[in-house]
C-alpha cells in the first residue's frame, strides 16, 4: 500500500472521528464538555494533522492544532473541577 493511500485513510478516519464527535453532541448522547467527546475532537484533529501536512495544506494543520489545544483545554478544566 502506497504512503498516500494510508494517509488517506487516515484523513479519512480523522474526518469520521470529527463527525461522530458532531453527532453524539447534536444528539444528546454525550456532553460538550465529556471527555468522549474530547478524545474524538483530539483523535480527529491529529489525523487530520497528518493528512493535511502531508499534502501541504497547511491552514488546515493550523485549524486542527487549534481543535486539540481546546479539547486539551477542556479536558484540563474538566479535571480541574472535579478535584
């Protein structure tokens, strides 16, 4: 398998991660500020990281480093509150 079919995939898999994050919040099933939804903002803004660099689309990297410093942030605030 080629290096930009892998990357590709996981382009692909970052933009799933993303959408399901989009859904179970616009559903109710989870919380915007739940850690599930965190870790698939994180999950999904990495991968698009490496899909996005790889192909130099570079505002793109920036958006998604931005996504994960605020599920980061949402996360160390989150546990902050429960301490």
């Amino acid at each position: 398998m080629s290096n930009s079919i892998l990357i590709d995939i996981v382009g692909w898999a970052g933009v799933i991660a993303l959408l399901v994050a989009y859904a179970l919040v616009s559903t109710k099933k989870v919380a915007g500020d739940s850690l599930t939804y965190q870790l698939l903002n994180m999950a999904g803004g990495a991968f698009l990281i490496v899909n996005s660099a790889f192909y130099g689309a570079y505002p793109s990297v920036g958006v998604n480093v931005a996504w994960i410093g605020i599920a980061i942030f949402a996360i160390a605030r989150k546990a902050r509150q429960r301490t």
